[in-house]
C-alpha cells in the first residue's frame, strides 16, 4: 500500500496584476466619454444680485442659459459698452430667441420638454427694458418656466 505524503502548507497563487492596466484606462476613457463640460464661454459680465430665499433647480440637463449684462472689456471696442444678451457662446438681439430656444427644446427629449427652464442670469446693474423684451420673446416661444439666477445673500441677524 502506498502512503500519502503531506508536503507542506499549500499557498495560494498570487493574483495577476497584469490586466489593471486595461482597466484603468477602460474606465478613464469612459468618464472622459461621458462627462460634460461647460460649454460657455461667458462674454458678458454677470453679478448675481442677492436674494433672501432661493433655491436650487432639480435637473441642470434641463436648463437653458441666458446671458444679459455689459460686455467684457476685450469685447467693449466692437459691441460698447451697452448690456447685450448672450445666448451659448455668441451675443445675440432678443429676436433671436425664439429660433434658440426652439432649438434648446429640440435636444430634450420628448418626454422632458415640458421640464424645460429658461434661466436668465442677468447682471445686477442692467435695466429692466431689455429683461422685458427677452421675456416678450420667451413668451411668443412658448417657454414659460423661467428662472431668475440669484446668489443667497448673507442674512445678518
């Protein structure tokens, strides 16, 4: 009869490290993929007025952003210094709205348009005319949610 012979403690094999690499670079490509990043290239100045209540939006994908407030001053010798509205990344009059926003509501899905905010982040010292005529325009558009971008101002007690 034969004998079994124990030869020792067993070890485990090493794990291989060789495929970490590949994986790395898997899931660097795919955050580089899909991760959004601005878009916009402010041209206008915008200081945020202050504001006692406010609060955030639920869903930024859902958000579309203008621009009103004075020009920034490599800008000021072609446009002056008059507040202008600025729609993505170039200045625009406010009957070019309605063609953008219809154009901002064409990339939502269906399901989604009717979500869809018109934010409008206006500098603190521009005049109420041109606000009103965006609005005119946002109205024949039919885009009624607006919002107002503010900061939340330091309540002092």
């Amino acid at each position: 009869m034969s004998r079994f012979k124990k030869k020792g403690e067993k070890s485990l094999p090493g794990i291989s490290t060789s495929s970490l690499p590949d994986i790395v670079f898997m899931l660097l490509f795919f955050f580089m993929v899909t991760t959004k990043m601005k878009e916009v290239t402010l041209k206008v100045v915008v200081r945020k007025p202050d504001a006692t209540q406010a609060s955030k939006l639920e869903n930024k994908s859902l958000i579309s952003n203008i621009y009103i407030g004075k020009p920034l001053p490599r800008y000021q010798s072609q446009y002056g210094d008059q507040p202008l509205l600025q729609l993505d990344d170039a200045f625009a009059k406010p009957k070019d709205v309605v063609p953008w926003v219809l154009q901002e509501i064409e990339k939502t899905a269906e399901f989604e348009r009717s979500k869809r905010t018109v934010s409008l982040k206006v500098d603190r010292e521009v005049k109420m005319g041109i606000v009103t005529d965006v609005k005119e325009q946002l109205r024949e558009a039919n885009a009624l949610k607006i919002n107002y971008s503010a900061r939340k101002a330091a309540i002092l007690e």
